[in-house]
C-alpha cells in the first residue's frame, strides 16, 4: 500500500473534530488496509514508531538546500508547522522521477535498517516523488509528529469498535505485542489465538470517577461511601512481577523512563493503583514541582535530588497471580494495607481514609481541601468492584471549585494539528505597579481551551484585527482584550516572569465589555497563593 493512503488517513484526522467521527475513520483504516500497513499506521497514529535518526533538524537541513533561507523563513512563519510548510514549499525536480510513491512499510524498514548517513539521500528520494499530502505524512511520520488529534487511548477504542472486542481485553495484550501488530489482528479478526503476554506487565484500564454535582449530593447515601483526599499529582498504575517493571499513565503511556527511581523502588509482584507526587519528608509538593519531572527523557542527578517522587497508593488491583479487582474495595483495602505491611516498599506511602460521619462533615473538609494543597476528595463505594471505565454511581470525585481572575490578552499563537491556521493558544496578564507610579501587565498564564468553536472564529478575528508585532508564529496584540481564566490553583514560580504558575488555567468567558484597566492585579493572584498556602 501506497504512503498516499495514509496520507488520506491523517488528512482526515487533522480535519475531522469529532471523536465518533475519528474513531469512524479508524476502522476504516483496519478494515480496508492491509498487513503491515494498518499496523504501522496504527503504531504511527499511537506514537510507538520512533526513528532516531530522522529529527525535524534534519528536515530543516534538508529544505534549507533547495530553498532560499529567507522565503523558507517567511513561509514556516505564515504557516506556523515545520512539516506542513516543507510539505507545500518542497520543489519538485524536473523533470520529475519516473517511479512510485513508496509504500508505508518500505519506509518505516528502510529507514529501521538505514544508516544514520543515508538517512538525508532517503528522504530526499520520497519527497521527490511524493505530492503535498504525501510529503507531509512522511515528514510526521518520520519526525514523530503526528498531531491529529488521536491518542493511543482513542485508537485501541477504534480496535475494540471494529473488532467487537472490549477495550479493556485489548489494553491487557496491547504492550505484549510490537508493531505492526500481526499476531493482535490475526486475534481481533478471529484468525489466531489471543495474544499472550506471558509474565510481562502489562496495563490494565483504570476505574475512574464521576464530578459529584449538586443533584448526586441530594441523592447520595453517605453511609455507603469510604472517603480519601484527592491527591494533585499524576494518577498512575504501577505493574510489577517476574518479566519486568512498568509504570503506566492512566491512557496506558509507559512512563517509567522519566521517574526511574519509582522503578527502582518496585521490587515486587503486584499491580497498585496511586498518584504520582514530588514528596519531601513524607508530604506531597505542589503540582508545580511535579511539572519539572513529566515529559523528560533524560533524568539528571539534580533533578532527582530537587524533585524526589514518590507513589501515595490508592489500590491494589493483582497480588502476585491474583486477580483483585472483582472484590469489593473494602475487601481491596484490607489487601492493600496487608500487602504494603509485609513489603513495605521504598518511595511509597498509602493514601489514608478520612473518618467522617455525615454529608456536612464531609462538605467542610472539602471546603478546607485548598488551604491544605489537596484537590478535593475521593467517594468510593465500599461494595464496588474495581471496573474499568467510568461507571456511575461507585466512585465519585469532589473536587474544590476553581479560581478565578479576570486577565488581559496579551499574545496568541497558531494551534496545532486542525488549529494550525488559527490563533487558539492564548498567553494573558493581570497588572502590577511599574516602579513609576503607574502599571505595567505582566504575563501569568497561557490557555488554550475553555472557549466554544464560535468563540475561536471570534478570537482569531480579534487577534488578526489588533496585532501589533509579530514574533514567527506568536502574535503581540493590543492590550484590550479581557478574558475570565479559571483555574485549580496557583504556585510560586522562580521560572516565571511574574513569579507564580497557574495549574490547568482555561477560559471561561469572553469579555469585550469590561475595559482592560478593570481587569485583576498579580496581587489578586498572590494573594489567592497565600490562601492556599494558609
């Protein structure tokens, strides 16, 4: 199969909103494609293909030799993506090559096996022969960068529909099997056997909880329900036993490279459900100092010493061969606390149950949730199996309300993926006094969702009207703009101009008729910090 078809494939992606609409185009994909094709293009779409010899630097190099550097520069700024910007800038040779696109599985091999040396003459190749769409899909494809809005999650959902197999039995062999994946859809196309992990850990879908509103309260039997904090860190499932140690995300991503002393420490055969903290002297850090760890590759000696993790644990789902999750979680509880008793393992802790005996009680204590640093509160039924998913009715998370600030838009930058032409990445300030006498903004936070579809066609509209300079793809714009920012907290930040980060800032609405003088000062801000902090 030709790399044009899956060229289609992302294009589509990219342009198609919808989830439903998505995982449509997924089966499809399964459906019509052959093997290898739709497991590479699955493994690509999933983010487990990775060619460490061709990085977007290298595709720079490479259009930087046919294309004039100032017109590349002008385009990549208009354009906003590397990739789609040497995809319509590339020239194609005249005259041009008499010979087929590649095929999807020729790439992903030749350039397994390849040289690093050969790797810009192989490139090069394809884009001469490839189209627009083709050229793109290669460049994402090679450099990793898909970005259409499908996460690994989403495409074994596509499996699961296309199959008629649970999703839940397609995540339990999903890391047992390397791409392009023949022996999983010989499996799910009821040509083999299911595919067997033997002792390797393998991810296991997470139970998950329901925003407990105002008509769940009214109708809530407290007597029913255990209660524990909700920690604000990173939920995690860490799976251990005779053929290895991983630590999983809870969409199932291996995470174990970025906190390597969490694999050290799990010298045991079990799977535990717990958060993910930067802990010091037994106590949780903010999110903030968590934030410092995600997302690297590379773990220095500094940042172990500065940002020591640690698992608070919640459950525990295997013990040894046994399977735990069908007992009631009372039952899963006593287990816990038996298991960590005799194995006491290095960086861990248990997440403690919070005594309570009526709603009003547990009401204060959630009030109280954020002078303490901890996100809200955890209601679990003391009867309820661990079932992946989200069923109603047994878990439940109550959460402390959010924050607010009224903030100026200061800049905004092109989105990624269907948004790559918009300006839908928003950076906003509050006011501070100059020195001078007067006052200055000064940066606090960048959102990025909150804000309907009809909204973004208005924002960009904005932004496009008011710019006042241009810095590649970030516009600066009139300081006119006031927008309402939510969020879950705030910290103190060494890192930030303005000496406090905020955690999952988002908009809440649009204000064009509150004049940008009335918006917030960073006091407002810090002082909601030392809330916080009591």
């Amino acid at each position: 199969m030709s790399l044009p078809a899956f060229a289609d494939l992302l294009e589509r992606l990219v342009f198609t909103p919808g989830r439903n609409a998505k995982l449509a185009l997924l089966r499809r994909w399964f459906a019509t494609q052959p093997d290898p094709d739709r497991g590479i293009g699955l493994a690509a779409i999933a983010g487990e293909l990775t060619f460490t010899a061709a990085k977007p630097s290298l595709v720079r190099e490479l259009v930087a030799t046919r294309i004039d550097p100032v017109l590349l520069a002008w385009s990549h700024d208009y354009v906003g993506d590397l990739a789609e910007t040497v995809a319509l800038i590339w020239p194609a040779p005249s005259p041009p090559p008499n010979r087929p696109p590649p095929d999807l599985a020729d790439v992903v091999e030749t350039l397994e096996l390849a040289p690093r040396g050969e790797v810009p003459a192989l490139l090069e190749g394809w884009l001469d022969v490839l189209d627009p769409g083709g050229r793109l899909a290669l460049i994402k494809l090679v450099t990793g960068g898909l970005r259409v809005g499908v996460s690994g999650r989403l495409a074994r959902q596509a499996l699961a529909e296309w199959s008629g197999r649970p999703v839940e039995e397609i995540e339990e062999v999903w890391h047992g099997v390397p791409p392009p994946y023949l022996p999983l859809f010989a499996w799910l196309e009821r040509r083999g056997p299911r595919p067997d992990p033997k002792d390797m850990p393998v991810f296991r879908s997470p139970m998950l909880a329901h925003p407990l509103e105002a008509p769940d309260i009214a109708a809530l039997d407290h007597t029913a329900f255990r209660a524990e904090w909700k920690w604000d860190g990173v939920r995690v499932q860490a799976s251990a036993g005779p053929g290895g140690r991983r630590l999983w995300s809870r969409t199932g991503e291996d995470i174990g490279g970025s906190f390597p002393e969490i694999l050290e420490a799990m010298d045991f055969d079990a799977v535990l459900d717990g958060e993910l903290l930067v802990m010091r002297d037994g106590q949780a850090a903010p999110f903030a100092d968590l934030q410092q760890r995600l997302n690297r590759k590379v773990v220095g000696p500094k940042m172990l010493r500065d940002f020591p993790t640690g698992l608070r644990l919640y459950d525990i789902l295997f013990e040894g061969g046994e399977d735990l999750r069908p007992m009631p979680y009372d039952t899963r509880r006593d287990r816990l606390e038996a298991w960590f008793a005799r194995a006491r393992p290095d960086r861990m802790d248990l997440s403690p149950q919070i005594a309570f005996v009526s709603l009003e009680q547990l009401t204060a204590l959630r009030e109280g949730a954020r002078a303490a640093g901890i996100e809200g509160l955890m209601l679990k039924r003391g009867d309820a199996p661990y079932l992946a998913g989200r069923p109603k009715g047994l878990w439940w998370k109550w959460k402390r309300a959010p924050l607010s600030v009224d903030a100026v838009l200061m800049y905004a930058q092109r989105g990624h993926g269907r948004r790559s032409s918009t300006y839908s990445d928003y950076t906003f300030g509050l006011w501070r006094p100059d020195g001078q006498g007067g006052r200055e903004l000064v940066p606090v936070g960048k959102a990025y969702s909150g804000y309907t579809d009809q909204e973004l066609v208005w924002l960009d509209r904005w932004i496009r009207n008011h710019t006042t300079s241009r810095f590649g793809p970030v516009r600066e714009v009139e300081k006119h703009l006031v927008l309402e920012v939510v969020f879950d907290a705030a910290q103190r930040s060494a890192r930030h101009k303005s000496g406090v980060a905020m955690r999952f800032p988002r908009i809440a609405r649009l204000r064009p008729d509150k004049p940008a003088a009335e918006a917030d000062a960073l006091e407002t801000l810090m002082a909601m910090i030392e809330s916080a902090s009591g």
